[in-house]
C-alpha cells in the first residue's frame, strides 16, 4: 500500500496541546483511505488524539475529508498509526495531513524544517468540518502520513492453470 505525507521522523519537537499541526501534500493517485500514522509523543496519560485530512486545495477554506478513530495512552515518542473507517483521496488533490490533541500539556509531534499549518483552538472528537489554514502558516514539516489502497489502474491478468 501506498504512503502520501513526511515518513521521516522530525529531529525537533512541536507542541500539541488542544492543537493540530500537520503539513501539506498533493495526492498522485485515487485510493480510498486506511490509517493515518504520526511520530508523536505525550507525557500525560489519558490524552486524546486523532488525525484529521483535510482537502487543502483552497487553503483559506480547507474541508474535512475524513478523521480517524480516536486513541489515548500515547506515551514515549513513536510512530502511531490511526485507522480510518472510510474516505478517499484524489489524484491532483493537495490535501492537509495532521494530528491533534486535547492534551493541556505534554502532547508532541516531531517536525524538520518546511511548510505546516495549525488548527487551534482543537477538539479531537469534534475537529471544525472547514478551517482556514492560510492564516496559520508554521515553518515546521511534521512527521504525518496516510497510508491508502489505490484505485483504479490497469486491469490485472490471472491465469489459471489447469491439472492433469
């Protein structure tokens, strides 16, 4: 399966309390959603985290596509993936791919140096189903990617072998 989104886990680290961060990247092919994987960390336990795509083509009014299911007891930093239940992305499409949490303090996520954007105040169980990413522009690449099944393409050929 396909990854779209930063797979090297960030030197540095961001605060996320009550906060998303994530970082932008066009789609170069169809495929329906499967899990949402970020280099995070927290100090607190019971803390809430989710991850959250957004269609970005239009930063000043990015649109949620799809969230993941929630997860708490996020500890020692990690890769942490997040399953989707449903959602696609689609060729051509710039799309916002971060992690927030409900954490009052503790919660990070790893970055390098690049291009991300902020979605604060953040509720993890209800993230705004449009936000204007423009206005929160952050020098940071965070460490979030998706993992999707691709759709489409050329048909397969099976051959069957027959016995005897």
């Amino acid at each position: 399966m396909p990854n779209l989104g930063n797979e090297v886990a960030g030197a540095s680290v961001r605060q996320i309390n009550s906060t998303a961060r994530g970082s932008v990247f066009t789609a170069t092919q169809d495929g329906t959603l499967v899990s949402l994987t970020a280099y995070i960390e927290d100090a607190a336990t019971g803390d809430t985290f989710v991850g959250v795509l957004y269609n970005a083509n239009t930063l000043t009014a990015a649109t949620l596509v799809a969230t993941t299911a929630t997860r708490t007891n996020i500890s020692t930093a990690g890769w942490y993936t997040f399953t989707f239940s449903s959602g696609s992305i689609t060729n051509g499409t710039v799309y916002w791919i971060g992690v927030g949490s409900n954490s009052a303090a503790g919660a990070n996520v790893y970055h390098d140096a690049g291009t991300g954007y902020n979605i604060g105040p953040f509720d993890p169980t209800s993230p705004p189903a449009s936000t204007d990413l423009d206005a929160t522009v952050d020098a940071r690449l965070i460490s979030t990617y998706i993992t999707y099944n691709t759709v489409g393409g050329a048909p397969q050929t099976l051959m069957l072998l027959g016995v005897g």
